[in-house]
C-alpha cells in the first residue's frame, strides 16, 4: 500500500447478491493503478458463506426468469444497452485506471462490449428450435430452446468490461441466472456493470457478483447448484477450470492463452502490415490473447520489416492511458512486469538479438508498471520465447524461407488462438486459410477478433470445451432442447 494512502481513502468494491450491494466480511487486498503503482481500492475475498449465498439467490430467481417471456427479458437488456452508453465515459475512466489501457483502447472494448449486449437482444430469434409436421402419420415434431439454470462467469483483467458481455447477457437473455466472479485485478468495472443492470429492471438474483480468487472459483466450480462455467485465462488455470467443472457434472467453455502468429510475405504492403502488427503486438500492451506474439517473416522481407517495426516502436508514445496522446499503457502489475521482463532476459540468454530494448525507456524508471516495446529479432521457433506466453509488449521475429516453413512454426505451438498472413496474393492467402492451425485467421489483419455474432473459437491449448463463447456456440452452450413428439387422436 501507498506510504501516502490510508485504508479509509481506499474505494470501495461490494458484492452484488440477490439484487442488493453487500460489504464482504472476507479479508481484503489492495488494487493498485498500473501507471502510477498507488493504491486505489480495497478489494475483498468473498467468503465460502457469501458465495453460497449469491448461488442460492440465483438458484431461487431462476424458475420465475426462465419463465418470463425471452421478449420481456430482451427488453430489459435493451435498457441496459442504453443505460450502458449513457454511462459510457465512465467506464472508459474505469477501464484505464483499473487495467492501464489508453483512451482509445478504453473506448474501442466499451463499443465491443456493447455489440454483445445487441446480440443477446437478438435472443427470440436465435433461441427459435425447429418443426416438422407429420413425421410420421398424424405425428408432429418440434424443437425448443430452454434455459440450464445458474451460470457462471470467471473473467480476466485484460478486458474488465468486455469479456464479461460475452458471458452474462446472452446467458440471462436465455432464461438463466449468473454469478459473476471478475478478476480480483479489475473488480470495480464489473461492479458497475452489475448495478446498472438492476437499474435497468434485472429482478432480485437474476446477476450476482462475487470477489476473489482460486478459493472463490473453487466453491463456484463444486457447488452442485451451478449448471455451466464460462471462463477466460491462462490454458493452465483454463485446464484446471475445465477438468474440475466437469468432474463436478458442469458444461464448462474454458478459454486459455494463446501464441498468436502473424505471417508476413515479400510481397506485402509495409506501411499498412507495419501499422497492424504494432497494433496488434503493442496494443494493450500486449495483454489480451489475440495480440501478435510472433512475427514470421519470409525471405527477403525480414531486413526492412524489422527496420521499420523498430522505427515505429521508437515513436510509439508509452505512458499513462489517461493522457490523449499516450499510445501504449502499463501492463497490470509489477508481478507482470516482472516475468514480462525475465522473457528479454531469456531471450538475449537464447541466443536471440534485441532489435530493440524496451527495458531501456525512459518511462520504465518512474512510477507505474511500464515495460516499452521491445522487439526481438532471429528467435529459434524452438525456443521458449517463441512457444511460451509472455503476454506482454514483446514481438519476436522468427525467419523463414517460404509458407510452409511458416505454416510449419505455427502447427508446432501448442496454441491455436488466432494467426494472420500479409499478402497481395489470393492463392497465399487462400493457402494459408485452408491450412493454418489456428481457430481465428486473419487476412492482412491485425487482431482478428470476431464480431459477436461469429465464435471465438481458438483451437488446441487456447480452448477447452466443446462450445466456444459468443456466436451461436453461445445459445447453444447456455440452452438445452426440449424435443416433443406429438399426436392428436381423430
């Protein structure tokens, strides 16, 4: 804690359970602001009792909200939504005190958010079953879509705001109720996020919001009452949420990291492949699981890419997200500092040739939590560098001679999140789409995130499940079929 700041200048973070704000009597911990390293806020570890009781009120609202017409359900989200961007400047301050994102990142996962709160007001017309007349003779048959009961919801700190709309509103919009469990990092977004959606008319225990960390999830992942998990993190806490859900009987969608590739052909455009991969590799400061971890360049184009990516990284303004001009924010604690910077370490100890130091920017000697783009050039595809998550503002370039080579250091990560190609050729492009291994591909794209209306669907390590978030996987994943046969006597 702050030598300068005292427990009682400390904000706030209650729970939200059975429609009411709760003071947890669980002990506390301190969030800090990632561009200066003050503290901010007391955040508390709910208790086993406080858990069970958030499960217990969303278990008692579910018969009634199950049965609410899916319209009158939609209408409330449709409140929401408005209530939401009333409040949008809010959150967007939030958002970069909490994670140390920058305005424009702030405000470009807000809008994302949003999409998936106008999906779920789509739920009518998706949650539609299926009718065939006459299956047999005077026999009918016809399909419905139910909601499963309590959900529940793990999310990350790198997108306090937006991640967790890929979750709650489609499954209340399908008749379930939640509990919502945000990362201990950035409680105080979802906090928000949970009491305007009572203001807009969410009835008592529909959206309960509880703090904490693996003891918390543990008591959410057992409990007997809660029918699916929905979770976004590392593969190694998302393999153990999925193993442990379903040994408890759970549909579970466990959502894990990635090492996310962008190929980049000799024929590509340089200006715009340059603007993309900074975006993708430095933006968010490389914290959010489609950012370009690996660059792999082909043939000639390796020299003047890395020249101009060092050039570009050299005017990349990093500071604190709340001023205009800042281009790259802190990453979210100096424990991720930290391991962000025993990888350079690694790197150089590899054998790896640091085209730019980022350790060495000014702004990582003051305050906040800072590490400046580095870029790491000639890294053996073998190396951990290059097959390990760093999640953080560090681009390695690995060299190879065609696509092949490149489709080839892909396949071998154990991830599957997303990879990109740059090119002006259909047939490249078209090669690379039918052949990567990856589950989000893009074409001369940065950060090929999907529209809310598309899946995220990574592959391999990056996702355990069968139904991935958002998309029609997320009706699915958050309803059950009921299948009537019927008969009526002449």
């Amino acid at each position: 804690m702050s030598t300068t700041t005292s427990a009682i200048d400390l904000k706030s973070c209650p729970l939200f359970i059975n429609g009411k704000s709760v003071v947890s009597r669980g002990p506390k911990d301190v969030q800090y602001n990632p561009a200066t390293g003050e503290a901010v806020a007391e955040v508390p570890r709910s208790t086993p009792e406080e858990i069970s009781a958030a499960i217990e009120a969303a278990h008692n609202a579910f018969p009634a909200w199950s049965r609410m017409p899916v319209i009158q359900r939609c209408k409330i989200l449709f409140n929401y939504r408005q209530l939401l961007e009333q409040h949008a400047d809010e959150f967007v301050s939030l958002i970069i005190e909490e994670n140390g994102k920058t305005i424009e990142e702030a405000r470009g996962s807000f809008d994302r958010g949003i999409e998936c709160v106008e999906f779920a007001c789509g739920a009518p017309t998706l949650m539609m079953g299926d009718t065939v007349e006459r299956v047999g003779r005077d026999v009918d048959g016809w399909s419905t879509r139910n909601g499963i009961g309590v959900c529940v919801g793990v999310t990350p700190f790198n997108f306090p705001f937006m991640v967790p709309m890929w979750m709650f509103p489609m499954a209340i919009a399908c008749g379930n109720t939640f509990v919502l469990k945000p990362s201990d990092k950035v409680p105080r977004t979802a906090v928000r996020m949970v009491e305007l959606a009572h203001e807009a008319g969410l009835p008592a225990g529909v959206l309960n919001l509880v703090h904490g960390a693996k003891q918390a999830v543990d008591c959410l992942l057992t409990d007997a009452r809660v029918k699916a998990v929905s979770f976004v993190g590392s593969s190694a806490v998302a393999k153990y949420i999925y193993q442990t859900a379903a040994n408890n009987g759970k549909r579970v969608q466990a959502l894990g990291g990635a090492k996310n590739h962008t190929v980049v052909l000799p024929d590509a455009e340089m200006k715009s492949t340059v603007n993309a991969i900074m975006g993708s590799g430095f933006g968010c400061a490389g914290e959010r699981c489609l950012a370009t971890s690996v660059v792999v360049a082909v043939g000639e184009i390796a020299d003047p890419l890395v020249k101009e990516l060092v050039r570009a990284a050299d005017n990349l303004r990093v500071g604190a997200g709340c001023e205009a001009k800042t281009q790259m924010g802190p990453v979210v604690t100096d424990e991720a500092r930290k391991r962000i910077l025993s990888y350079i370490e690694l790197a150089e100890k590899e054998g790896a040739e640091l085209a730019r130091d980022g350790r060495k920017d000014p702004v990582c000697k003051g305050g906040g939590y800072f590490v400046g783009p580095t870029i790491v050039d000639k890294v053996k595809p073998s190396s951990r560098v290059a097959q390990e998550e760093i999640f953080g503002p560090v681009l390695s370039i690995v060299r190879v001679k065609n696509t092949k080579e490149a489709l080839e250091v892909i396949s071998k990560s154990e991830y599957g999140n997303a990879a990109s190609i740059f090119t002006r050729s259909g047939g490249a492009a078209r090669e690379f789409t039918q052949n990567v291994t990856a589950g989000m591909v893009g074409i001369n794209v940065g950060v090929p995130a999907p529209v809310a209306f598309f899946s995220f669907s990574g592959w391999k390590g990056s996702f355990f499940g069968d139904l991935h978030a958002l998309g029609k996987d997320a009706v699915h994943f958050y309803t059950e079929q009921r299948v009537v046969t019927c008969r009526w006597p002449e």
